[in-house]
C-alpha cells in the first residue's frame, strides 16, 4: 500500500467516527432543550432553531480562518484541533443547565471545530491529484456512512442512558478520531513560498484564490447545492407525518429516510467520484445536478411514504455525487499548497447556506405549504446544473504561481 493510500483510509475512518459522532446529537437537541428549559423567555421553537444557525453562524465566520492557517502550520494539526477540540465542547454540553447555555456551547463548536474542511485540505493535499476525485468521493463515504448511522446510535444511547450519555460517547469518539489523526496520520508539510505567503497576508490569500477562474462559481454551485439539501431537512418529519396523516411513527419513518438517503450518498460519492477521474468532473456535476433536479420536484407530487423514500434514495444517491465533484472541482482550479484556503472558504460557503437554508425554508412553508420546498430545491440544482455546463472551464487548469506581492496593489 503506498502512502498516500494509508493516510487516505485512516481520514475516512477519522471522517467516519466524527460523523457518527456530531450526528449523533441531531436528533435529540430539540427534546433535550425542552427539557433544559430557557432562562431568557424565549420560546422552545425559536431556541431549537437557534442551537442549529448559531453553530453554522460561527462556523462560516471562521472557517476560512482555519483554512489559511492549515497552509501556513499544516492541515494534519487543523484536523487535530477541530476533533480534540469538538471533544471538549460537546462534553461540556452534557452538563448545561439551560438552553441558552447550549446555544453558547454550539457557537463555539461552530468556531473551533469544522472537521469536514480539515479533512478535505489534508486529503487533497496528500493524493495525487489525478486520483483527486476517487479519493475525495472515498473520504465521502465516511462522511456520508456516519451520517446514516449516528443518528440511530445516538438516538439509542439517548432512549436508554438519557441525553448526557450520548454527549458522553460523541465526546469519547471525537477523542478517538483526534488521537489516531495525531499517531496515525504522516504528513509531509512543506509551506508552499512561505516569504510570498506571509508578505500576501490572509485576506490577499483568500483574495487569489478567489481570482482563479472558474472558483468563484464553483463556490456557487456548492452554496445551491448545500442550500437546496439543508432546506429539505428541517420539515421532512412534517411532511411524513402529513403523509401519513398524523399516525404512524413519524420520526423513526424519517430517520430511516434520512439513513437511506445517506447511504445512497455513500456509494454515489465513490463510484461517480471515480467516474469523475476518467470522464471529468464537470461532466459529473451536470449529470449528478440535473438528476436532482429530476428527483426533488416529484417529490411534492408524492402521496405515499414509500413513494417519498423511493424519490429521496435516489436524490441521496446524486447527492453523493455532486458533494466530492465540487470538492475536486476545487482541487484542480487552485494551486498545490493552497488547500487550507481553498476548503477553509468552501467550508465557510456551506455555512452560510445551513445558516440560510431554514429561514427561506420556513418562508416558503408559511407561504405556499410543505411541498414548495421540493420545488424550490429542484429548481436550485437545475440552475446548478445550467452554470456548471455553461459557465465553468471544461478542464481545471490550476493558476500560476501567486506574484510576490498584493495581486490588488500590482494592478
């Protein structure tokens, strides 16, 4: 096994136990802060949407910050701080006494965590770059086969030892993952013209990349993207239990969604991450985009449940695909040595969406009623698709290396 395939399986085994672990607390926190009780008279409501934007709030604010000092230290100790570090802050979660303490709780995970940004940065930077898309669709696995389990595992350990014990076990898998990234994991970190970077400063950092073609639209596709999924999510459990009118078990019907749909987005993101390698990514994200497109509108059609989990297992599965193609998409439009930056802003980018998303969700609800934000999803992956085939490169040609002063102040 060659060495950058070792320290590829080892990050989606990192990847897979911080996905268990962070979804693990998904499916609780609404109970567990009607069960905390607020202290400032807000209502339940508006703090169990609070404990999901705050964390996404914090997170796009630092993210890129991250990003550019994984450039300048090394992208294996950004992973080290976000998993160690999430160790930490869910623990003290376990012991909140209130909601809005919570709330505080999950602002600082936003700022300090970000696991899926490091591991992206320190994958890329560790694979060739023509096996970009087999291995960012395999670290992909990992994120996606957490996400289908974790919620049923932390739903079991919440049911059977209270709400504190899941946070415990999240707590001692972040441990876990943080440790084997330190002792497992091989990085052979060189600072791309270090002079150039510190001269270029974080902001001009951020600033080139921004400038190379085909990025800044990139960075689009993937906020359409995250913002179309992320909005679906918060009223899946309503439209089940319409659906079945009011009966029926609800919320184990949408986890078994949610869990299909995640694992098609396992094996979409390997197989058509590979494809992308030999076909181009470009050509992927099209298909993968339209395909969504597809599947989501229908979905406001739907008038039974297994007609929903049919439509939403393959959505999941061209989901899987578009979430590494953007990813490599990245890879091959930028510069070596510029990873931190360039996962740090897309981290950043899927932030903001997750901030966005349940806020033009519940719009569109109040307005025209559950099925709308199947269309509206729909719509935005077919726009997705439409810039992706009209406006990106056909080939990613990475830029040249960065001037050794400001781009800006050059002009």
């Amino acid at each position: 096994m060659v060495p950058w395939q070792r320290t590829l399986y080892i990050l989606v085994f990192v990847q897979l136990v911080s996905a268990i672990g962070f979804s693990g607390i998904f499916p609780f926190l609404p109970l567990y802060i009607e069960d905390l009780g607020t202290t400032s008279g807000l209502s339940v409501e508006f703090m169990s949407g609070l404990v999901f934007s705050a964390q996404a709030f914090t997170m796009m604010l630092t993210a890129p910050i991250w990003g550019a000092l994984a450039d300048r230290h090394g992208r294996k100790l950004m992973v080290a701080r976000a998993t160690l570090g999430g160790s930490v802050i869910i623990l003290l979660m376990a012991f909140v006494q209130s909601a809005e303490q919570l709330v505080l709780l999950r602002a600082i995970q936003g700022m300090i965590t970000g696991v899926f940004a490091a591991l992206t940065a320190l994958a890329a930077a560790s694979v060739p770059r023509d096996r970009m898309g087999y291995a960012l669709g395999t670290l992909q696995v990992g994120l996606w086969g957490g996400v289908s389990i974790g919620p049923l595992i932390g739903g079991v350990v919440a049911d059977a030892f209270g709400y504190s014990a899941a946070f415990y076990v999240t707590a001692a898998m972040l441990f876990i993952a943080g440790l084997l990234t330190l002792w497992g994991v091989h990085e052979d970190f060189e600072p791309v013209q270090r002079e150039r970077a510190q001269s270029l400063g974080m902001v001009a950092a951020w600033r080139h990349v921004l400038s190379m073609p085909g990025v800044p639209l990139t960075y689009t596709c993937r906020f359409l993207s995250r913002l179309g999924r992320t909005m679906v999510f918060p009223f899946a459990p309503l439209f089940v239990k319409e659906l079945l009118s009011g009966g029926g078990n609800v919320a184990t019907i949408t986890g078994l969604l949610t869990g299909a749909s995640a694992l098609a987005g396992t094996f979409g993101a390997i197989y058509l991450g590979r494809m992308g390698d030999r076909v181009g990514h470009r050509r992927i994200l099209v298909m993968t985009a339209l395909a969504a497109a597809l599947l989501y509108v229908p979905q406001s059609l739907v008038v039974a449940v297994w007609q929903l989990f049919a439509l939403q297992l393959l959505a999941g599965g061209a989901g899987g695909g578009i979430m590494p193609t953007i990813s490599a998409l990245l890879a091959g439009y930028t510069d070596p040595g510029e990873e931190g930056a360039v996962f740090g802003l897309e981290s950043s980018i899927m932030a903001a969406a997750r901030t966005v998303a349940p806020l033009f969700g519940a719009a569109l609800v109040s307005w025209f009623g559950l099925r709308s934000v199947f269309v509206a999803t729909g719509f935005m992956f077919l726009v997705l698709a439409v810039l992706a085939q009209t406006r990106l490169p056909a080939r990613a040609q990475p830029a040249q290396a960065v001037p050794t002063q400001d781009p800006v102040a050059a002009k």
